[in-house]
C-alpha cells in the first residue's frame, strides 16, 4: 500500500521512499524515512496535495509523491526508538545552561580579528526574530555574491569586532533548493569562525536533523534552543546539559521573542568563535547498529577520502556522508580518481546490503536514530501544546474543505481594501499633499530669485514630478509588505500555498508561486521582491515574469477614463474583463513558456505547515524599514534619471532650443516614429505614442499626458474601436520602469530588457486582434 491510499486521521510506518535524486534527497531529509510513523491530517479543499503529521510536526506532499513511499500498518512493539513519555528530567531553566567549554581557554584568536558567524536554522526556527535581537539595527542587507538571495549581516549589539550573517532558513546541507547551496557554500567557503544554530525546541527532532550536519563541518557551534517559553508552558523539558554532553558543543536555552537567554547565547558564541572550540563530536554512527553496516562504511569512506578532502579544505566526516547520500557537487570537488571511486562505490553496496537501505536512506536513519538517542535521553516532549491545538482549530476554517478558498478570497480581498482605499490611499494622500506644497514652496522660492527658466522646469516638472511620482508608490508598498508580512508571519501564507497548489500547478508552477502573483494586482514593484522567498530558481524567473500580466492598480485611472469617455454604460463589464484578459493571456503565455524556456516541473512541494504564531513587531517593522529603504534606493535613482530624460526630450528640439510646440520635441519626433507602428492597432497618432511613453514611466501618467496633448478632446480624436484598442494595449505592454527596475535588479539587464520587448510585442498582437476582428463586426 502507498501513502496515497492512508485514510484520513489513520496512521502508518514508512516502508521505503521512492524517487530519485534531490527530491528524493529532500524527503529523507525532511523525516520522511523508512521506519518513521506517518498520519494523514487532511487534503487540501482542491484534493491535492495531503497534509501529513510526521516526527510531531506537519508536512506538505502531493499525491504523486505520497504515491512512491509505500507503507505498513503500524506494529503495536515497543520499538527502541519511540521516546518514553514523561520521564523525569533535570531542567536548568533559562540563562541556566550552556557551561559547556570543554577546551575553556588557551590560544585565542587575536583581540583585532572579526569573528564573523552564520545564523543558521531551519525556516520558522525563529532565524529572523534573533538576528534582530543579537543586531539591533546594525545591519545592513545585500545579496549573496551572484545569487539573488538576499543576505543580511550585521554586528552583534555591543561587541563591534563581530559579524554575524543570516543565512537562508533550511532543513540539510544537501544542495536541494538554491537557498540550501547558498547556506551550504557560505559554511564551506567563507568559513565563519562559529556558528550560531537556532532550533526550534517544540519541534526538535526535525531541527537536530540539521544541526549533526553543522557539527561535521569542523567549526565551533553553538546551540540556540529557541522558543523555550513555548515548551515549558507547555509541560515540555529539556536536559541541557546532557544534552551539550552528547552533542559535545553548547547547547543555550533562550527565547528570541521573549529576549530572554540571548545575552547568555552571545557569551558562549563568543567564546566558541574566539577559542575556536569545536564540537566533540562528529562521529554519530552507532557501531552496534545492525552491525555497524553504515558505521563502518562512514569510517571507511573517510579514511579513502581524507587525503582530497584535506587537499580540498572540506571537512572530512561531512564529505564522507554526503558522498554516500550521492551529492555530485562534493563527489566533483574531492576529485577522486577512478580507483577511489570504485572502491568507494564498492563500500557503499557493501553498505546497502547489510543495511537492507540504499544509501541516502541508510544516512537519514543513521543520523534520525542518533537524534532519536539524544531526544530519548535529554527531552520530556510537551503535551499537546496550547499552540497545536490552535493551529488545529484555525486549520479547520482556513484550510477546510469548503471554507478555505471563500476566507482566502476574503482574506486577499480585505489586505487590497484596506491597502488600496483606506491606509495606503490615505497615506498616499498625505504625501502627495506633503509633496505637492513642497513642491509650489520651491516653485515660488525658485521664481523670487529669477532661476534660469530652464532649470526652474526642469528641477519643478522634471526632478520633483519624477520623485514625487516615485514617493507616491512607498505608502502603498509599506502597507501592502505590512499585511502580508503579517500573513506570513503567522503562518499563514504556508497555507494558502498548500490550498492553491493544484491550481498553480496546472501552469506549471506551485503553490507558494500565488503570493507574488496576488500582490501583482496591487503593485508589480513589490510583487516581483515577493518572488524571493521561492525555493526554485525557474519558479522564481517564470514567477517574475508572469506579474506584469496581472493588471496593476496604476493602470486603474486609464481604464476608468476610458470606461467613461467611450463605454459608460458597460463600465464594471469592461473593466472585470480587462483583468481577466491580462489572467487569460498570462496562463496562456505560462503554458508557453512551461513547453520553451522553462521547461521541466515546477519543485516539489514538500513543505513544512508551522504552527500559527503571533507575529512579532519588531520582525514587521524591521521589514517595513528594509524594504522602504530598498525601495527608494533602487526606484528613485532609475526613476529619476528616466523622468528627467523624459522632461528633456520633451522640452528641446533637436538644435536644443526651448519649443514652444509640444509637437515639435524631440519626444514628439520619437513618437512619430511609433505612428507605422501603432498604426494597425488603430493608435497611429503621434500625441498617442507619446502618452505611451510616458507611461512607461508611471502607468498614471498615460491620462494625463493624453489630456494635455489633445487639449481634452480625446473622444473626439479617437473611434471606440481605438479605445478598446488601447486599453487592451495599455493593460499588457511594457511594465512600468519602477517595475522593470526591479526585475533588472532581480534577474539581470538581459531578462529586463526582454521583459520590455516581449510585453510590447504580446501587447500589440493582442490589441492587433481586437481592433481587426473588432473592425469587422
Ligand atoms: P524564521 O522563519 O526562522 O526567520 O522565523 P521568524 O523569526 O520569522 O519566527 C517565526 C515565528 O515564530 C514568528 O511568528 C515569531 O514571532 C515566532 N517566534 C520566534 N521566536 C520565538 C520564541 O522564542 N517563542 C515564541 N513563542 N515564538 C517565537
Ligand atoms: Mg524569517
């Protein structure tokens, strides 16, 4: 029987996992090995994917992969491994722990050298709520050298010759998404003096899974037991210190929300990093276990290998396990050479056979049973906690079967309201006012003292135009981040993932994708930041290119003055089906793109379901603060520079003489090049090119420009087959600069650019059909 078949609510043992390669990889790295105990919680309302319960947490799995792991009923022995309940354990409590310093002190790092550490921890671990603690504001976000990944460093509060990286949040050191290489590549080749694991407590078998894996890297870790308010109101206990004793490193109890145990975390970080005190232990395998088939297959693999590893600068115990887990990365660095190879291949199969597992299996387990050990010696696991129990009860209206996609419209519905009529357009307001009598201050100002004309327009219709424009987006962006950094905190947006999955899919592309693509309708701008938190590199470029398809809200005041110029009486018919034609073309260009450039299946969708938890304020406006300032950055130097070209062009003729004529600038002599061009699409009109144009720096201005040029008139310039034309033109052409600046930023000049070209073209083609079809009705 396969996994598939599990009814709900009943539960099973693993048997085996089938599958290949990195996703293969990516379940036994997940928990999903023979032996554990599966339940299935539910499906999701469309009936894919499932919701299983695995080592206490919960895990997302399309049927087809739930399909290849096969299952048994679950045998009532007592089984070595399951953990005794309510064993009594010694409990230091918090700021308690962590004496462990087995080297103490003796030949420390040089007072003037930095001591760099990586943040490392599962997702929802809490990565980001210490970060903020130990950094306060002092830091500072960039990318990680040639990804796009974003990288946040900073120094610890109060010890200036510190730095520590935040790394993405993942589950192994196996290459599986691109955010696990950038976490993995940072340990192997920057090599921080110490490393600071976070682990969520509540949740510590999965998170162990990943510390085992940083203990064989050959630099000093420190354990951060997080989230141990929540355990212990919860009944839950942990021996610290026999745990630090079988870890053989630090193990500190703390609670990043409550900022409790962090000072007790950064002395021993600190201490670690400064005496280069690595872990004790890196040898996990039990030499009694079934014989010690994969003990001794370690130990052999690492003796044949040690010499190239050394060569290479990779700590041996880590190459050798991953090279029986299979990871060709690793296998190319250490260059082995034929003979090895064979050797090595021959100690695996050994391996396999003795075992009963195949490799990537046989590791898993190995490090699952050492977990299971420790679990077994050092933890009294909570009772169902008071935060399970909620989640469960919230799940049943957010998640349910016939209630989950009514609240997500809901939902989705409320966050635009709000964020697009009430606080956003609000701020919005208030700085536009703010702006505007900045702006006539200036004005007035510049006149009293006689400035040069030119400058005059330029710095008031060029410069404050153009970065008032820019300014007018932040309060829209700042409150729609606010709500959905709200969404994603709580746990939420790992939901509505799982529900909308089997949608996505079908344009290849997964759940987590409906994110970006929502905000899309808001703002492409923040819609294409949005697509970081994707796992997979070709979800995440298909993702980007797919927002500009979702008709943004600057494109309203076109629609609205067009509605009413030409078709006032089908208004509500024309704008809905203008947003469903950008949807319809989108899906249609989607399943282009699925069978050209991104060919291939959207990633697996293996996904932790982290309990719901309050968001943390201070997490929400450090996000608001980062991504402000982002923003700015970015938007205003491209924005600045394109309206201030724009306002040139449109000021001089070629001899760069002030016109008097609109008609005679050079934009007007641009645009006039566009007329051939537009003109099968019934736009053939010089004053149109050049509203487009203008356009392209803020869709708004579209209007506006239109009303200047043709004086008011535009009902009597243009037929209504022309007007159809161009709203369906105006809807899918060329995103606005602000967004193709992010897009740059995200993908690279090459994917921007095109992103340009291939809207206009796809804009055109479709606008061609409506004004010809439309011409012979
Ligand atoms: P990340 O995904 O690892 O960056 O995790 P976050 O820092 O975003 O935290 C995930 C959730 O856990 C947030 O809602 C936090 O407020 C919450 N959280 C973080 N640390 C603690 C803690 O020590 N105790 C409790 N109860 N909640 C916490
Ligand atoms: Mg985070």
């Amino acid at each position: 029987m396969n996994l598939s078949e599990l009814e709900i609510g009943k539960s099973a043992i693993i048997e085996s996992v089938g599958g290949d390669g990195a996703l293969r990889q990516h379940f036994l790295d997940m928990g999903v090995i023979p032996g554990a105990e599966v339940t299935v919680v539910k499906y999701a309302p469309l009936g894919d994917p499932i919701e299983l319960l695995i080592h206490g947490y919960q895990l997302t799995l399309r049927l087809e992969e739930a399909r290849q792991i096969e299952i048994v009923p679950v045998v009532k022995t007592q089984d070595n491994r399951t953990l005794k309940k309510n064993r009594k354990t010694e409990h230091p409590g918090l700021g308690e722990g962590g004496k462990f310093h087995p080297k103490g002190s003796g030949n420390p790092l040089p007072d003037n050298e930095i001591l760099t550490f990586a943040l490392v921890g599962n997702q929802n671990s809490g990565k980001t709520t210490l970060f903020n603690r130990l950094t306060g504001s002092n830091q500072h976000v960039g990318n990680f050298p040639g990804v796009t990944v974003d990288r946040k460093d900073g120094v610890i509060k109060g010890h200036p010759k510190t730095r520590i990286t935040d790394l993405p949040g993942i589950y192994s050191m196996s290459p599986y998404s691109s955010e696990e290489l950038v976490s993995r590549n940072f340990v192997l080749n920057e090599k921080p003096k110490g490393i600071i694991n976070i682990v969520d407590a509540t949740n510590i078998e999965r998170n162990l899974y990943l510390t085992m894996q940083l203990l064989e890297m050959e630099i000093p870790v420190v354990v951060a037991l997080n989230m141990m308010d929540e355990l212990t109101a919860n009944g839950g206990h942990i021996d610290i210190n026999h745990m630090e004793q079988l870890l053989g490193t630090p193990v500190v109890p703390i609670s990043a929300a409550k900022n409790q145990g962090i000072e007790e975390l950064v002395d021993h970080a600190i201490h670690i990093a400064r005496y280069q005190e690595k872990p004790l232990r890196q040898d996990f395998c039990d030499e009694h276990d079934h014989n010690g088939a994969v003990h001794r297959s370690l130990h052999g693999i690492a003796h044949l290998i040690e010499h190239h590893a050394q060569k290479q600068d990779i700590p041996i115990r880590f190459a050798a396990s991953k090279l029986i887990e299979g990871d060709s990365r690793i296998q190319s660095m250490l260059m082995l050479d034929q003979n090895e190879t064979e050797t090595m291949e021959h100690i695996i199969q050994q391996m396999e056979k003795e075992r009963g597992l195949d490799r990537g299996a046989a590791i898993a387990d190995m490090r699952f049973a050492f977990i299971y050990r420790v679990c077994d010696a050092c933890v009294k696991k909570p009772k169902e906690s008071k935060e399970r129990v909620r989640s469960e009860r919230i799940d049943r209206l957010l998640t349910g079967k016939y209630t989950a996609i009514p609240v997500f419209i809901g939902i989705m519905g409320l966050v635009f309201f709000l964020t697009f009529n009430v606080i956003g357009a609000w701020l919005q307001g208030l700085l536009e006012k703010g702006v505007a009598s900045f702006t006539m201050m200036v004005d007035v100002w510049m006149a009293h003292m006689q400035v040069n004309p030119v400058l005059h327009g330029l710095v008031i219709q060029g410069v404050f135009a153009g970065v008032g424009s820019v300014l007018s987006f932040l309060p829209i962006i700042v409150t729609l981040f606010f709500f959905l950094s709200l969404l994603e905190d709580s746990g939420y947006i790992a939901r509505v993932a799982f529900v909308m999955d089997k949608l996505l899919r079908k344009i290849g592309l997964s759940g987590r994708s409906i994110v970006p693509l929502l905000i899309g309708f808001g703002c492409t701008v923040p819609a294409v930041m949005a697509t970081r938190t994707l796992p997979s590199e070709r979800d995440r470029r298909m993702t980007i290119l797919l927002t500009p398809f979702m008709s943004c809200t600057a494109k309203l005041p076109i629609y609205a003055f067009f509605v009413h110029a030409f078709f006032p009486k089908q208004g509500g018919l024309i704008m809905i089906g203008l947003y469903v034609l950008g949807i319809v073309v989108g899906i249609l260009v989607s399943l282009l793109y699925r069978n050209t450039v991104f060919k291939g299946e959207a990633v697996p969708f293996v996904m932790e379901l982290p309990n719901y938890r309050m968001p943390s304020a201070k997490n929400v406006i450090q996000l608001l603060w980062d991504k402000s300032k982002d923003f700015l950055q970015r938007a205003f130097s491209v924005i600045l520079i394109a309206t201030i070209i724009v306002w040139l062009l449109q000021t001089f003729d070629l001899h760069l003489n002030v016109v008097k004529e609109s008609q005679d600038s050079i934009l007007a002599m641009i645009s006039s090049v566009l007329v051939p061009v537009l003109k099968p699409i019934g736009l053939g009109d010089w004053r149109i090119g050049t509203s487009l144009i203008s356009g392209f720096m803020a869709k708004e201005s579209v209007v506006s420009t239109l009303k200047i040029l043709f004086g008011g008139h535009v009902n009597h310039a243009l037929s209504a087959l022309s007007a159809a034309s161009l709203l369906v033109f105006s809807l899918l052409y060329t995103p606005c600069v602000a967004a193709v600046a992010s897009i740059k930023r995200e993908l690279g000049s090459r994917w921007a650019i095109s992103v340009v070209v291939w809207q206009c073209v796809i804009a055109w083609v479709v606008a061609f059909l409506v004004y010809q079809i439309g011409g012979l009705l």
